[in-house]
C-alpha cells in the first residue's frame, strides 16, 4: 500500500501549468496531474465554474500575446516558473468547406490559437527549466496534424500539423539541457467542444448530430474500438508522460485514437 500510494503522489513539489484546463481534455489533465501530487494551474478565457478551486486559476485569451506575458508573469512571480508545462489549448471554430470558406482572419486565428499560443509559452517558461536542467513539455496537438478533413479541418489540421514540427524541433533543441519535449495526438474525443462540433456541422448539412456522428466515424476509416475516447484516457497518458516513468521520453508524437489512424 505504501508503495502505491508513492506512486500515485510522484509529482509531488512539481509545479504544473494547464492551458484550457477548464474543460475537456484540459480538465482531465488538470485533475489527474493533481491526483499524482502537482500543484496544479489552469488558464482559461473562462471561469472554471463549479472546478476545483483549489487550482490557480489565471483568466486570459492565449492568442493574445500580451496575455501570455501576463501569465507568464503572474506565475514566474508567484511560483518561480513550472516544471510540466501542458500547451492543452487549442480550438477549431472556423468555417467548413475548404479553402475558399476560410479568409485571412481565419487562418490567422488558427495560428494563434493551435500554434502561436504554444510557442509564445514555451518561450516565457523555458529559460527556467534550462536553468534547472529539468522539466517537460506537452504539446496536445491532434490526429488532424496528419490526417486532415479537408471539408472540417483544414485551417485546425494545417496549425497542428505545424505544431508537430515545431514540437519535435524543440525537443531536439533542449533534450541535451535536460527538458523533455513531446506530443499527444488525441483522435475523436468526447467534449463538450466535439459535441458543438458534430452540431454545426450537422446544422450546415441538415441532418441530426447522430447521423454526423456516423459519418464522421466513416469519414476518417472506422475507430476499431468503436467509440470516441473518454479526456481521461488522454490524460492517464500525459500523466505517464510527464512522470519520472518516461524519463527517456522525448521528441514523440503518440497517438491516441482507438486504433483509427490509418498508418502505423
């Protein structure tokens, strides 16, 4: 039992940033990561709600980049920088139907939010760790970085997939100073976000959110587990990720995505 409970307290005294950790994927994280014994940060454009308020709630827009240095600061001030940093945020709300639906301001907005929002964070963060000799870095990113849809995704798929190649750069670039650098690609997660998603999209082409659920499944070749993944299954990842476990982790991009990505 004693070892058990080692186990699962072994982030202990580790600070953790979350971004978009209010819901979703970002929630679960959050929760797991303090399950193991992080003292646990979320940022949002939103109030957590009915969250844990024993987190450290910070509100800001990531995409802005005043509001990243606004973050940036508050915690580098109060918690001396973090050890796991978890780049969770990201979002595609930008207009179906491929290229000539999508204008300058939506591509713009793809960038900041999957891409730049990342980079900027890292940036504020980094020096510490490389100081220390020590932390790790999550970039959630998405099947879609190498499995585009060009019908839904292609703004979202073109910023992950750019993500993708920032992350495995950067995990280059400070693995030999001690800071782990990698990336999770969910699949089809069950959010509140995907539930919007499957809506509008179902809304646009006039029938229900089951029937575009449906061929959503067919339209990316089929789930072999047959169902949408559950945030925590994600997050029971990064927390491996990001635990003494994987110390010999860095430059990856896992999948997660019940078998459904079409290589291996």
């Amino acid at each position: 039992m004693k070892n058990q409970d080692n186990q699962r307290k072994d982030l202990e005294g580790k600070i953790a940033l979350v971004t978009g950790g209010t819901k979703g994927i970002g929630k679960a994280i959050a929760n797991r990561l303090a399950q193991a014994g992080a003292r646990v940060i979320i940022t949002a454009r939103n109030h957590p709600g009915e969250m844990d308020l024993n987190y450290h709630f910070i509100p800001a827009d990531l995409s802005v980049a005043s509001e990243v240095i606004k973050v940036a600061d508050e915690i580098n001030e109060l918690f001396g920088g973090v050890d796991i940093l978890i780049n969770n945020m990201g979002a595609n709300t930008y207009p179906g139907g491929g290229y000539s639906s999508l204008a300058d301001e939506h591509w713009d907005e793809a960038l900041q939010v999957n891409l730049l929002s990342s980079v900027r964070l890292d940036r504020a963060f980094l020096p510490k760790m490389l100081e220390k000799k020590s932390g790790v870095i999550i970039h959630i990113s998405s099947t879609s970085g190498q499995f585009p849809i060009w019908e839904s995704t292609m703004a979202y798929s073109a910023a992950k997939a750019a993500l993708n190649a920032y992350s495995k750069m950067l995990a280059d670039e400070t693995g030999p100073q001690g800071v782990r650098v990698v990336t999770v690609s969910p699949g089809l997660t069950k959010t509140e976000a995907m539930a919007t998603f499957l809506k509008e999209l179902a809304a646009n082409a006039g029938t229900t959110a089951e029937e575009m659920t449906q061929k959503l499944f067919e339209r990316v070749g089929g789930v072999p587990l047959g169902r949408m993944a559950q945030p925590e299954e994600t997050a029971e990842l990064v927390y491996f990720l990001v635990s003494p476990k994987a110390s010999y982790i860095t430059g990856t991009n896992y999948i997660i995505d019940g078998g459904n990505f079409p290589v291996t």
